[in-house]
C-alpha cells in the first residue's frame, strides 16, 4: 500500500516538470517518464509504459521524422541504440523536424541505467535569431560570443549537476569503505613517506594491545613503540622501495603473533604524476594459527620417531598402578607418625615419577594427547616444592611466585609439573657447578590476555653459547653421561604441542633463565561429579581391588568383570551408568572391543578405558580418539578422567 502511493506521487510530481524526463535501465528498457515526454515527441501508450524498449522508441521517432530524412532508417536506428549502451554523459542541442529546438542532456545513472531530460529551448534560439538580425548596431564577433556564451552556460549547468552526483556517490562510498574497515578483524592504515600515519581504522590497539586506538598524524614510531616498530621498519623500507612485504613479528608487551603485509603507494595521480606515495599497511593477529601451526608442526616432527613399546614397560605400569594404590592405603591408616606420612608421599611422589618415566620414553615417538583439566596453579606449585625439595641442596633455596588472581586454568597438570621439575633440576645441576649456594627462582604470570607464562630463574653459570642454540634439541646434553639430554626436549614437546613456545636465555646479572609460554585457557566450570554404578573390567585382581578402593572413594558403587564377555552381559544391567575397561583383557576380545559392543546395545553408555601400554602401541593409538587413562593414575587422575568421559563437553581445551 505504501508503495502504490510513494509511485502516485512521484508521478504526479514528474508530470509537473515543464521538461520531458525518461529513465531507462541497464537493459535499455523503459523504467519511468512524465506526461511531458509523450507529449514531446508524440509518443503512442505502448511506448511509453515500463517495459517499453528502447530500439522501439528510436525506431518510431526515426521513421517519424524526428531526426531528419534518412539514408538508411534501420541503420540510423542501430546507431543511437549503440550510443546509448556506451551510457555517456552528453550534452547536445538539435532542431527537430517540426523547426522547434530542443536541448537533450543524458547521465548514467550508478545503479545502472540511463537518465534524459529534454528541454525545448525555441524560445532562446528565437531570441539568439532576433540579436543577430539586428546585428548592424553590434558587431558579429559580440554576437557570435554571446551564442557561445548562452551554449557554454547551458552545458556548465549540465556538468555542475553531473559533477554534483558524482561527489555524492563518491562520499557514499568513501562512508561505506570507513564503515568497511572499521568492521574488518585487522589494522588497515597508511603511512607516507615519512612514515607519519595519515589514515587508520580504530583497529590497531585490538591487534597490539596498548598502543593508541587513534593513530592519525602520529610517526609509526610512536604509535609502535620503539621495539615494534624496529621490527618492522626494513619491511616499511622495503615498500617505500616500491616492493611489496610481508613479515611476522612478535608484540613485545602483549606477547602476540601479528602479520604484517606492506604494499607500496604508487603516489600517482591519474594523470600519472607523483603525488606523495607511502605504504598501506595491513595488521592481523594471527596468534591462534601459530599456536596451531607450532602443534602440528611439533605432531609431525614426533611421528619420525621409531616407536619404543615392549612388554616391561607395560607390566611396570601395572607395577606402579599397584604401588600407587599400596601407598595410597597405607597413606589412610589411622594413627600412622608424621615420618610414616611423609615417606608415604615421597613413594607417592616417585611412583608417579616413574610413571612419567614410563611415558616419556613412549610419547618420545608415540602419539601423545595432552589432557587438559580445570587446574589450580597454587596447589599444583605447593606439590611440585614438596616433590623438588628432597632433592635440593640444603643452601638451594626454592622461591615460588604466583601472581596472585590467576583462577582456574585449562592444563595438563602433570606434564606442567613435570616440565616445571625438569628445568628446577636442571637449574639445581648449574648452581652446583659453581657452589651449592643460590636460588632457584619459579615465577608464574598473565602476559595480557593471552599466554600464562612460567620462568625459572637459578644463580648458576648460565648457558654456554651451543646450549643456548642446541638446548632444546633431543638427546643434547651438557651432563656427560649423566645426562639423558631429554629433560629441556620434553619441556619444548609440551610448549610446542599446546601451541606456544619456549625461550633460553642467560640473566644479565648471571645465570640461566627459561620462559615457558602457554596458550591462556580459563577454564568453564566443571561438571559436579555424579555418582554412578560403575561396571570395572581388569583382569588383574590386585589392580581390580586398588582400582575398586579408589572408585568407591569417590562416591561411586562397582561392580566388577575380568573379561569383556562377562561385562558385555553385566553391563546389560539398567543401574551401570558407566563402564571402566583395561584395554588388554584375558580371552580374545579387547576393551575396544567391549566398547564397540557396547555402543549397539547399550548405545548412550559412557564407557572409560585405560591401560599400561606405551603411547605407540597400536591399540593404544587406536583408542587415543577416544580417551585413554594411563596407568599408574591416582585418585585425581581417574576423577577427572571420569568427568571427561561422562560429561565429554566442559573437559576440553
């Protein structure tokens, strides 16, 4: 309804004008017209209605006479409807047939399309004929230039109009561009050749936390900073040069990966001469793909490795398990004397080392999968120096800062804790190269918003110049044989396969310095756990019952099976709301197999495995998808297990 009227009365308002106005589309048909323009040129209905074609129209006026006598009517007709597709703009004054004059002024239109208005223009030229007949009182040049001067009026007015709608186009686009650039995810601006900033979206401080969100008029220098900007400026030479770059540069206060791509500015006007030039600059944070390049590079780089299984590493698991669960009983007797409970987690303690051990040796080339948890830094640090402590000097001391409000974090507890000790004893076996006195520092803290970073800091002699360059690689030592040289390896495999990195340098005042940085992960808040049936398949009895000890001291009731046959019966039972299966079973059938057997007909059934068999063992690669516990575990350990497997969408990363 609102449209019928909107068309009234721009019709209404069109057939007002005293000049006649057409409008067609890019297809050369009739879009819209006055009253005014039928009456003009005697146009029949059909011709003047939405739709009409344009040939049509020029086909009737040519062979009505519009134009003149013709040579050849059809070709006089192809000729104007070619003019017409070039679309244009034109000035022109012609007589018609009838002796009137009329004047015709055509624009494109930006949408497409073409507008005319025709303006008949008699009475001027009756007026111009009526000067030059009494020309004997003015002379000819006078009135030759005033004929030239009246035309030169009428087509400047024509041009301003043009002219007119031209920058209004222009300034629509130029606020969609802004408004373009202002939404785009990266830093777009331009620098000229001093490289001072002449445009800039908002987006540079969203890149490059603290720097000034406006930038405009500032020197890159000092919207940069001194350190950015030196790491960028041969690239910005490069362009001044006339050659694209593109480089890729850390952010020093933020701690961010920023690609940068410069593309020179020819400076040229369009008629080609020099004015100005500079560079457009394009910045992106590309944080989270390098965090992603760094881990899948690192995958890569491990699947090279021969795989390490064999049977002792498997039945030394389950010996770990067993101990564990001793240790973790004996732990629980009442009235036991405090040296009793401090032995009790000093065995604790290193059965899980040899646990770790264990795992070492198989992710060295095996596939590995970090098992990130809701982790508190605090108690996670307090038993990293009760684990570390035992084996410090007496006059090495331990210092431990934690920036305080850290909250809760995604990580693999253990394989932070293990790293954390590898460089804490590495730094021990520095100091002591120099005297047993000194001190280990461990510092953990927030860089922005992006990684956690961990620094260990000792008062040793620092790294020699080939530490410094081979540290991280496999294998290197500087222990003699005493050395495995796998400890700072290790701690790289856990940077680069969670996606950030690891840093050695040497302290200005002396000693050695290592910044472990980690991708910044909250953690959402964790499922309560539920208590369950649980059904537990292990066909080791002393396992089983360890196992059992621990499932039931968190709150849960168990049943147990030893084969995957006796369970896939069992866990037909309505109550078992979860299965825990031991990959290797006795019989032919698999936990695997118990699991695939499960899902047809118990389908919904959380079904956990663990197992003691290296990281490379093809079935232990196969249930790697899936989650896999690896034994020895403790309480901790299978709580969180348990929560990843019945609540699998709050445990990830």
């Amino acid at each position: 309804m609102h449209n019928d009227v909107t068309e009234k009365l721009t019709r209404a308002g069109l057939n007002l004008i005293q000049q006649a106005l057409s409008i067609f589309d890019s297809d050369l048909r009739l879009a819209v017209c006055n009253q005014r323009y039928q009456e003009m040129f005697g146009l029949p209905d059909a011709l003047v209605r939405p739709g009409a074609s344009f040939h049509d129209t020029i086909h009737y006026l040519v062979h009505a006479g519009e134009y003149g006598p013709q040579d050849d009517a059809d070709e006089a007709v192809r000729q104007r409807v070619e003019i017409a597709r070039d679309f244009r703009p034109h000035y022109m004054e012609r007589q018609r047939a009838s002796g009137r004059w009329v004047a015709v002024e055509g624009a494109p239109l930006a949408q497409g399309g073409w507008v005319t208005v025709y303006t008949d223009i008699t009475e001027i030229k009756l007026q111009e004929e009526l000067l030059r007949a009494r020309s004997e009182e003015l002379s000819g040049q006078l009135v030759a230039h005033a004929e030239r001067l009246g035309l030169a009026n009428r087509q400047l007015a024509s041009a301003n109009m043009m002219l007119e709608e031209t920058q209004r186009e222009l300034t629509e686009m130029e606020a969609r561009t802004r408004l373009v650039t202002e939404m785009m995810p990266a830093h777009i601006a331009h620098v000229d050749r001093s490289l001072v900033y002449t445009y800039s979206n908002r987006r540079l401080s969203s890149v490059m936390p603290g720097t000034p969100s406006s930038v405009v008029g500032l020197h890159a220098s000092v919207a940069l900073g001194p350190v950015t900007f030196g790491r960028i400026l041969p690239y910005l030479l490069t362009a001044l040069d006339g050659e694209s770059a593109v480089c890729e540069i850390t952010h020093e206060d933020s701690g961010r990966r920023v690609r940068v791509a410069l593309t020179p500015d020819p400076g040229r006007d369009t008629a080609g001469r020099e004015a100005g030039g500079g560079v457009y600059i394009l910045s992106t944070d590309i944080t989270g793909e390098t965090q992603a390049r760094a881990a899948l590079t690192q995958t890569r780089k491990r699947e090279l490795a021969a795989q390490l299984t064999s049977g002792l590493a498997h039945d030394f698991a389950n010996l770990l398990t067993i101990i564990l669960g001793l240790q973790g009983k004996l732990d629980r007797l009442p009235d036991l004397p405090p040296e009793g409970a401090d032995l009790v987690r000093a065995t604790l303690a290193a059965a899980r080392r040899g646990g770790t051990l264990l795992r070492r040796i198989g992710e060295i080339s095996g596939a590995r999968t970090l098992r990130a948890e809701p982790t508190d830094l605090e108690p996670l640090l307090d038993d990293l120096q009760m684990m570390a402590s035992p084996s410090l000097p007496e006059q090495t001391r331990l210092l431990i800062d934690l920036e305080p409000g850290l909250g809760r974090l995604m990580l693999d507890a253990g394989a932070v804790q293990d790293a954390l000790l590898n460089l804490i004893l590495n730094a021990r076996d520095s100091i002591a190269t120099r005297s047993e006195h000194g001190a280990i520092r461990l510092s953990a803290r927030l860089v922005q918003d992006t990684w956690l970073e961990l620094e260990v800091e000792d008062d040793g002699p620092g790294f020699s110049d080939e530490a410094l360059k081979r540290g991280l690689d496999p294998f290197f030592t500087t222990k003699g044989g005493e050395g495995s040289g796998l400890g700072l390896a290790m701690v790289f495999d856990l940077a680069t396969l969670s996606g950030g990195s690891v840093r050695l340098s040497n302290r200005d005042s002396g000693g050695a310095r290592v910044v472990l940085r980690l991708p910044l992960r909250p953690a959402t808040e964790a499922c309560a756990a539920e208590t369950r049936l649980v059904l537990l398949v292990e066909d080791s009895p002393e396992i089983r019952t360890h196992v059992r000890e621990m499932l039931m001291g968190l709150g849960h009731q168990v049943i147990e099976a030893e084969t995957a046959a006796d369970a896939e019966a069992l866990a037909l039972l309505p109550e078992v709301g979860l299965v825990l299966s031991d990959i290797q079973l006795k019989g032919g059938a698999t936990g695997l197999d118990l699991q695939t057997a499960l899902a047809a007909t118990r389908p919904g059934l959380a079904v956990g495995l663990m197992t003691s068999l290296p990281p490379a063992h093809p079935l232990h690669v196969q249930a790697a998808s899936v989650g896999v516990l690896p034994k020895p575990f403790d309480p901790g350990d299978l709580e969180n297990f348990l929560r990843r497997v019945t609540h699998p969408a709050v445990s990830g990363p």
